[in-house]
C-alpha cells in the first residue's frame, strides 16, 4: 500500500476545523508523523523492544490509539511466545481500515484483533504490556484519570504502560522554546508556515498537551510503582510506568 505525502495544509482553508482522523489524514499518515513527530520512528522502535521484554506467555498486549498500527507490527516482531494477543483500539475506522491491510501483509504470527471504540470503552484484561503512543492527548482531560487507572487494574504483576504524549513546560519560557524548535523542525522536514498554522489551529481544541508532572501525577495516583520518562526531545516523551 503507497502511503502520500501529507499536503493536507498546504493552501489555505479559510478555516481549517477541527482535526479529524478520517480518510484524508489515513491516507497521508504516516508521512504526516515522521515530519511532525520528533523521535517518533525511535518511540515506535522502542515500544517493540520494551514488549519483547515484559509481554508474558498467554497474555495480552493492548495498542490504545493504534492508527495504522506502527506500534502493534514493532510489538508482534519481538514477542517470544505464540500465545499472545495483541488487541489493537481505534475510534477512527478510516485508520483501522488501513491498519488492518498493513497487518495482513505482516509476516508474523501472533494473532492481533482491531477494536473499532472509544478508550473509555475498552476493558483491559489480562495484560502484559499497555502502550498509548500519542493517544491519550486526544481524551477530554477529565477522562484521563479513569483510563489509567482500568489500564493498571487490568495490568498484570510486572506488567508496563508505555505513555508518549506532546507535552507542556510548566515554564513559560521552556514552553515557548520547545513549541519553537518543534516548529522549526517541521519546516526542516518541508512544512511551511502556512501549514504550520494551519494544522496547530485545527488542533488547538482537539489535541490537549500536559505536563510531565500532570502525566506521573496521574499514573502514581493510579498505583503504578515506579514511572519515568525514557525518550524525549523537545516537547515529545514517553513514559514507561511499571506495575
């Protein structure tokens, strides 16, 4: 399958709207997250090596916002057992479409099922290992909380959540300088200022950045007994949280 390049923004909309995971942005995904998402590449990478080392025999493993399913093909190609699950999310099934073609093409075994719902809706059972890659900055702040908190209920012992979010600096300054460089970095990778602008005014409403502090908060208050930031560049991080 032919992935396009993400001209989505390019000329200028009037109003841009709000941001939609629809077929539009399903059929120019993954060019949009590599120019957009510093370290991205890396995460999805990493997410697949974290799995191999903490997914258990028989258990499942849960891809919360999986898009076109990055992060589920890393985890399936470094499993060590062949009775997992692998359950793959989606409220989108424009990307879910798309996700389950890039699936069947997958030459690994480990059998993955694609959920079409909401976050808030999905029960965690049995699982290993949890990764939300860029997923819960979508959720209405005060679900947030309610979504962790079933995720460590439904974690085994020893089991991981993987957490990578667009974060906010609680320093103005910081702040400013981060959303600057992650600017700049997007005109490295071709983006112009109009469509800079664009997009972050389609998801001034849609996407809600946190801080570091907010996220380890929330997945202490959950029960998770150890939690730290394993990746980040500029305003991107990811957590792993242990149970």
């Amino acid at each position: 399958m032919s992935d396009s390049r993400d001209d989505i923004y390019a000329e200028p909309l009037g109003s841009p709207g709000l941001f939609r995971f629809d077929d539009k942005v399903a059929q120019v995904f993954p060019d949009m997250i590599k120019r957009s998402v510093p370290g991205y590449t890396t995460i999805v990478a990493m997410t697949g090596l974290l799995a191999g080392r903490y997914a258990t025999a028989g258990s499942r493993l849960y891809d919360l916002g999986c898009s076109l399913g990055a992060s589920t093909l890393a985890m399936r190609q470094h499993l060590h057992f062949d009775d997992c699950l692998i359950v793959g999310v989606d409220n989108s099934e424009a990307m879910l479409s798309r996700c389950r073609s890039v699936i069947d093409t997958d030459s690994h075994d480990t059998p993955v099922s694609l959920v079409c719902a909401d976050l808030q809706d999905v029960a965690i059972e049995n699982a290993s290992v949890v990764v939300l890659n860029f997923t819960l900055q979508f959720v209405p702040v005060e679900q947030r909380d309610a979504i962790i908190n079933r995720i460590y209920n439904g974690l085994k012992p020893g089991g991981i959540m993987v957490l990578s979010e667009k974060v906010t600096f609680e320093d103005p300054h910081l702040d400013a300088l981060n959303i600057d460089l992650h600017h700049q970095f997007k005109r490295a990778n071709g983006y112009s200022d109009l469509e800079i602008a664009q997009k972050r005014s389609a998801l001034e409403n849609v996407l809600l950045p946190e801080t570091l502090a907010q996220h380890k908060a929330r997945i202490a208050a959950a029960g998770f007994g150890s939690c730290d930031v394993w990746f980040q560049c500029f305003n991107f991080a990811s957590l792993v949280a242990l149970k």
